[in-house]
C-alpha cells in the first residue's frame, strides 16, 4: 500500500511540472562576436591563479567566495546558498575594468527550479538563456508572462527570470564589493 501511494504521489508531481526554455525574441540579433569575447574572458579567469581574500560559510546560510587576480581586481564571485527546501549558486565573472561579463544561475525551491546565465558587454546583455520549470504551476507560462520574463538583447540586466532578484546588484565589481562589505547583505531580500 505504502509504494503505491509513493508511486501515486511521485507520479502526480511530475505530472505537474511545467518546464519553458526562455531564449532570446527571435528578432533579437545576437553579437556573437560579442558573445566569444565575453566567453574567453570567462576561459581566461578560470584558468588564472586567483586568491581568495573573502571566504564567508555559515551553515544556514552556505558559502561565499570572492576572487581576485594578481592586480587585485575583482574577477570571479561565487555564491552557494542552502536552507530547508530552497537553494541557490551563482557564478560571476568580471573583466579587467571591474564590469560583468557572464552571471550563471541555478536555483531550486519545493515549488520548481531554474536555470539562466547572461553574457554581457560593456553591463549590455549579449546574450542569455533560461529554463523555468514550475513544480506548482498547472499549465505552462503565457506568452505574455514569458515576454515579462524575458531579457531583451541590448538592455541591461535588471532581475532573474526566476525571482525577483535583482542583478543589478552584480552588474559592477565595485557595486558588489560595496553591497558585500555591508554586515547584514546576507538578510537583503534584493541581493
């Protein structure tokens, strides 16, 4: 009796899950010269000697890192954050100048998860893509919801198509650096 209603429940939840890739408007026209650039950087960063001068883990809360080159700049911040049904990693990455170049996202609640990452030139979006799928919802996004969700190719980066999280906080090094040295960053509801 007991595996039949596990089955049950396993089945009615996947039943229930709305999966949506979130992609550039079709008219958008991507640089994707733009795009291999914001990429090398990224290449390039992953395979410099960084330091690690700020390291918070907490057990609630998980574990930050912030990244710095030889110079002393800014260029990869990492966030993992887990709490009772809810988690979050964020990668970022800066260039030479102290501006974002790519931000991943990947979330996961009890009501569904996401994934999206944004390349970016000069705090412009070159390119992005993201993946919505809602455990609570019972049918798919509309159009219209889809359209608010979505980036547009050329603005610049203002929320998360998963939450109301608001990049514009990543969108300088400095920015994130001021925000970070502020005590109480990790109880903003906006970081």
């Amino acid at each position: 009796m007991k595996k039949s209603v596990i089955f049950l429940c396993v089945f009615f939840c996947i039943n229930n899950i709305v999966a949506q890739t979130i992609l550039p408007d079709k008219s958008a026209v991507i640089d994707t010269i733009k795009r291999a650039q914001c990429q090398q950087i990224v290449d390039e960063i992953n395979t410099m000697q960084l330091y690690c001068d700020t390291v918070v883990f907490k057990a609630e809360y998980g574990f930050t890192g912030i990244y710095f080159d030889e110079k002393g700049l800014l260029r990869k911040y990492f966030r993992k954050i887990a709490w009772e049904s809810e988690r979050s990693t964020m990668f970022v990455y800066y260039n030479e100048n102290g501006e974002l170049v790519y931000l991943f996202l990947d979330t996961d609640s009890n009501c569904g998860d996401g994934k999206e990452f944004y390349y970016l030139n000069k705090g412009r979006i070159v390119d992005f893509a993201g993946n919505v799928n809602c455990g609570c919802c019972e049918e798919d996004l509309t159009q219209e919801e889809i359209n608010h969700l979505r980036p547009v190719i050329g603005n610049q980066l203002k929320t998360s198509m998963n939450w109301e999280l608001n990049l514009t906080n990543f969108i300088h090094a400095k920015t994130l650096l001021k925000i970070l040295q502020n005590e109480n960053y990790y109880e903003n509801e906006e970081f």
